[in-house]
C-alpha cells in the first residue's frame, strides 16, 4: 500500500476540514438554522461578488490562468482560509462536499504548481473561501479597470462591504461563527479571529 505523505500546509488543511466537519455534526437542527439565518447577508454579498466577477473578470482569468494551465491565483500552497469558510461552505453546500473535500486532501497534492483544491472543473468548494472570491492578479485588474472604468467603482465598494464580514473592529461574521465553536469546545488552527496576534490587536483596539 502506498504511503503518501502530506506537506505541512496539506496536513493542516487536512485537520482543519476534519474539525469543521465535526463542528457541523455537532449542532442541532435550531443552531443550524440559527446559523443559516446568521451568514444570509454574507451569502447576498457573495452573490453580488459572483455577479461582479462573471460580468467583468470571469473570461479573462478563463483565458490567461485556467485555460493556459498558469491559474497563478490558484498557486501551490497559497490559500488562506478562515475557520467559517470552512463552517459556510457546509451549511450551503452539503456535508458530502466537505468530505469530497476531507478525501482530496488525503491524497496529498500531486502537483507541483497548483492548489490542492483545483480540480479539472476548477475550484473544489461549494462556497469559495473569501481570500480566493476577492483576489484578482495586478494584470487582470490592471486590464479590466483600464477597460471598463465602473468596475473599480464597484470592486472599491465590495472591498468595503467585505470587511462587514471579515474585519474585526466591530461585531462580524466570522468572528462570531469561531465564537460559537469555540464555546463548544472545539479548536482550529484556522480561527484566525481569536488566535491571530494581527486580528486579536484589531480587536481589542476596537473593545470586541
């Protein structure tokens, strides 16, 4: 049988996605609900950020990354995710695709340039993680903005609306998903918003 042996940054993902998965078989149907109902706003935004992104940005990425087998977005161990990434993307997919998820990761990734997430559709993940739905390459903005003016207009105001979710000077989302948890008992490497040193300053600065 053959060993394979997983790179530190595809065993943490590995336990990280396990653990989420216990968190979700954890809850009652009420705190699913309640869960739900909590990342609504957030799933609007996404909507918005889809719509944005297969208006002006969707082609082009087609053409110069994914078709070209580049996918320089999607690089070798470079996805950043957060705890309710993980949390969000099993409440809106289903836990089947977080054990499509769980087994990929088991695997180890075979090649050398690309995310373990990428498959030959393209991204794995039912709900993308937010690191990955707001990155554009320097060229790709640098081509579509010069194009069509109004798209910046529109990316500066999901850069604003993103930190609604995401950045922790005030009460958010995924702040309060990790929250949730962790009063559970349960622990991620990838609860940034209570292990990071970076996002615990911005925290307290704020009084959250």
């Amino acid at each position: 049988m053959e060993v394979i042996k997983l790179s530190e940054y595809d065993r943490r993902h590995l336990e990280t996605q396990k653990i989420a998965l216990k968190c979700y078989d954890s809850i009652t149907e009420s705190e699913r609900l309640f869960l739900y109902w909590l990342s609504i706003p957030y799933l609007m935004f996404r909507q918005k950020l889809d719509r944005f992104t297969k208006r002006f940005f969707a082609l082009y990425c087609q053409e110069q990354c994914f078709v070209t087998g580049r996918s320089a977005c999607c690089g070798f161990e470079s996805i950043m995710v957060f705890f309710a990434d993980e949390i969000i993307n099993l409440l809106w997919s289903d836990r089947s695709q977080g054990v499509n998820l769980i087994n990929r990761l088991a695997q180890g990734n075979k090649t050398s340039s690309h995310c373990v997430f990428l498959g030959n559709g393209g991204c794995l993940w039912g709900v993308r993680p937010i690191s990955c739905a707001m990155f554009f390459c320097d060229e790709a903005k640098k081509q579509i903005f010069a194009k069509y003016p109004n798209a910046e207009i529109e990316w500066n105001e999901l850069l604003k609306e993103e930190k609604n979710f995401t950045w922790p000077d005030k009460p958010i989302l995924f702040d309060v998903i990790e929250r949730f948890f962790i009063r559970k008992g349960f622990y991620s490497p990838h609860m940034h918003f209570h292990f990071s040193p970076g996002l615990r300053r911005i925290k307290e600065k704020s009084g959250i």
